[in-house]
C-alpha cells in the first residue's frame, strides 16, 4: 500500500493515479476542502483522509509532498514506522523502469508534457506525469513522460533519456540564491540527460548551457538548429512551415495560437523528428490535442468570460493577460490574482505590478498555503496592493464572489496555482 501525505498536490495526484493504474493499493491524506487535482484520484475511487497522524501504519510505503517538512506530524511518524520517500525521490526511481522523457524549464512545463505525451502515444505506449493533477501508465508503456520541476533541485533525481527546457527565468526566489544559482541548477540536471537535450535557443540562458550529449535548440530566430517560418493564425489555428538546420521537413496546420504555445510545440516536434516520427502523424495527432487543467481554460457564462490560468510568476501573468486582451479586445480585462508564497512576491513585486497593470481592474487575494511562509518571509497581500494604485484586495468569501459578479459581462482572469478556482465558481452560481 503506498500512503501519500498531501495526496491532492499537483504532482503528487498525478504519480498516485500512476501506481494505481499499474495495479497498486494507494491512498492518502489532505486537507478536506475541494482541489481540482483530486478529481482523477475519486474517479479511481483512491481514498483521501484528513491529515492525522494515526493514519499512518507499518505496511505503508509513505510518499512524502514537498510542502510538508520532517516536523509534519504525518511525517513524524511515517518517519517513525514506515519506508518513505520523498516525491521527487520515488519519481526519479519510477524512471528507471522506462524511457524517461524529462520536460523542464520555468514555464509552459505542463503545456509542453500534455503536448509531449500527445504525440509520443501516436506511435508508443505513452505514461505521463502531468502537473495538473493527471498521470497515467499502463505496465508496458514505453515511454514516460514527466513535468521535471526545478523547485529546490528536485529534478536532479530523475535520469532521463531525453529533456525539453523550455526557458530559465530565475523561480522559486525562497531557495535558489540568485540567477546564476538557478542557472546551475539546470547545468546540473542537462548532465543527467543520456541522449539527447532540445532547448529554447532565444532565451539568453539557454544559449549558456554546456553540453556532454546531443543537443538541439529551438526556437523562432532562423540560428537555431529547428525553427519555424511563415507563421499565420486565424486566431484558433496556426499555420507555419517547419525546418531543420534550414531544410524544409513539414507544413503544421494545428489549433494552438501565441507565440508562447509555438514554442512549446516546437520543442516537441524537434524530439519527434529526432525519434524519426513521421510528421504528418504528429501533426494528426496534434490536432486531437486537448489541453491540461487550469492553463489557459476559456469558459464563456452567461456572456461573461471565465479565464482559469495556473499563472504564478509575473511572466505567466503577463502573458495570461496580453493574451486574454488579443483574444477579446473589446472586453473589459478584470485580474484576479491569488499569489503562492510570499519571498515570491516580495522578490518579484515590481514585475508582478507591471504584469497586472496591463488589466482594467485589478483584484489580488491574500496567502492561504500552508507553505507560503515557510522561509519566514512575513508579508501579506497588502504588500503588492499598495504598490499597484486602484488595486483592490479581495476576501476569498461571499462578499468577494459579490463584487466580482458585478463585472459581469466583463472578461475575469483568475490566476493562481492555488484554489483560486473555488471562488470563480461562486461568482458564476451569482451571476
């Protein structure tokens, strides 16, 4: 029986349905309020149990979700009892057992893996490891695909095959010192890679990589090993022609629009060229695409627009909002952000002012994670509140969910990697 401790974790949900799908008893604790993560363990019928040390038996192998530390009182005693690993831990052994294809970088992770995993199962039986919540193996699979997250160098556990970066912008401020630090820390992890590393080839710290393996950059700039040319949209589907080393190899007709999104495509066809896929088929198969939980979700309600986006770094805000302004230039942009971790938000505060300044209104939510503080950083919502003039601070209750539904009509951007999601719902239930 394996025992997660914080079983609704992003991560953590996904490596849960994993073992279940290859035959294993699993289970696990949380908190009782609802995470949209915790949808496929209750479509499995995995049970989920409020945190309580006495949950914790002999017989478990326990694995242990990153925001909780050794002076957790689950993990006191599972440490106590029990054999455990930590996430990254068992994650970087599962790898072992299969052709590991590791998709990194500080953003468009999650895009990129649900990307990868379309197409990689067109021609292998495909596991996946998604940040939001999904995973999925079966026991012959070929391939295992695997969101490869930096926080505090986890990734250096897992030993890929092959690795997708698709950008380093310094993240995750509570641990890494400084850029250079976050730099060697993918230094560190490309050295894992055993055959071959693609990488965004326009990002500056990209480009200061070294390598030991084959590696291939991508990118829009005609210098990189694989780009693209001729791009157009319609605004629900991309056109362009796709080159290596200036060879024309296929025309993509597929239903992503942004520039962001083209560069995680790209990522992934360059490995599928490399693995000798026919294009064609990828393209087929990126056109069943269907896109991950929370990144980017469009629901139109009762003429109002609902945007659910995981963004948590000003850069992803940013892009969340341009985005939602290209797509309905002739709404009202309403932000609603709900920030994780403080030391982020105190080291990113002008850039997160600048990212929610290109909204109409601007609505920000205080600290609810049971690790926002856990570095000591004490400040509240507040703190970026009075930098950004208009601003207004939000209570994540009834009288919130009221205020926003006066913008009905309006487009709401709800940005957060945490629960920000239940409010959005109550607002919908007003309007």
């Amino acid at each position: 029986m394996y025992y997660f401790i914080g079983i609704k974790g992003t991560g953590m949900a996904s490596l849960a349905c994993i073992l279940y799908d290859l035959g294993y008893e699993v289970c696990g604790s949380d908190q009782p309020k609802h995470f949209f993560t915790e949808d496929e363990l209750v479509k499995r019928g995995i049970k989920i149990f409020d945190f309580d040390p006495d949950n914790i038996r002999s017989e478990y192998t326990v694995i242990i979700g990153n925001a909780f530390l050794e002076d957790f009182p689950e993990v006191i005693a599972a440490r106590k009892l029990c054999k455990c690993y930590r996430y990254h831990e068992f994650l970087g052994e599962l790898m072992k057992n299969y052709v590991g294809v590791s998709i990194c970088g500080s953003h468009g992770k999650t895009t990129t893996t649900t990307i990868a995993k379309t197409v990689l199962s067109r021609f292998e039986k495909t596991g996946y490891l998604i940040g939001d919540g999904e995973g999925f193996m079966e026991k012959d699979s070929h391939y295992l695909a695997v969101e490869s997250c930096e926080f505090r160098r986890h990734f250096l556990s897992y030993h890929p095959q092959y690795a997708i970066i698709t950008n380093i912008e310094i993240d995750h401020v509570d641990y890494f010192k400084d850029e250079v630090d976050y730099f060697n820390a993918y230094q560190e992890f490309v050295h894992n890679v055993s055959k071959a590393v693609f990488y965004y080839g326009d990002d500056e710290w990209c480009q200061k990589l070294k390598f030991d393996q084959e590696h291939y950059s991508f990118g829009l700039s005609e210098n990189n090993d694989y780009t693209i040319r001729d791009l157009s949209s319609d605004g629900e589907y991309s056109d362009f022609d796709f080159f290596f080393k200036g060879d024309f190899l296929h025309h993509f007709h597929v239903p992503f629009v942004g520039e962001h999104l083209m560069i995680d495509i790209m990522g992934v066809l360059s490995l599928a060229h490399y693995l000798g896929y026919d294009l064609k088929e990828v393209e087929d198969a990126l056109n069943e695409y269907v896109g991950p939980k929370r990144r980017y979700v469009i629901e139109e309600y009762k003429n109002t627009i609902f945007i659910d986006d995981y963004a948590h770094h000003p850069t992803e805000v940013k892009v969340t909002i341009e985005a939602s302004r290209l797509r309905y230039p002739d709404r009202k942009i309403v932000a609603i952000f709900k920030p994780h971790r403080a030391s982020r938000v105190l080291y990113f505060a002008k850039q997160f002012k600048e990212a929610l300044e290109k909204a109409d209104e601007i609505y920000l939510l205080d600290f609810t994670s049971i690790d926002d503080k856990q570095d000591g950083t004490d400040i509240d919502i507040s703190y970026l509140a009075d930098m950004i003039p208009g601003s207004h601070i939000l209570p994540e209750n009834e009288e919130g969910a009221k205020i926003l539904a006066q913008h009905k009509g309006e487009c709401l951007c709800f940005m957060s990697s945490k629960d920000i999601y239940n409010i959005a719902e109550r607002v919908k239930e007003l309007i």
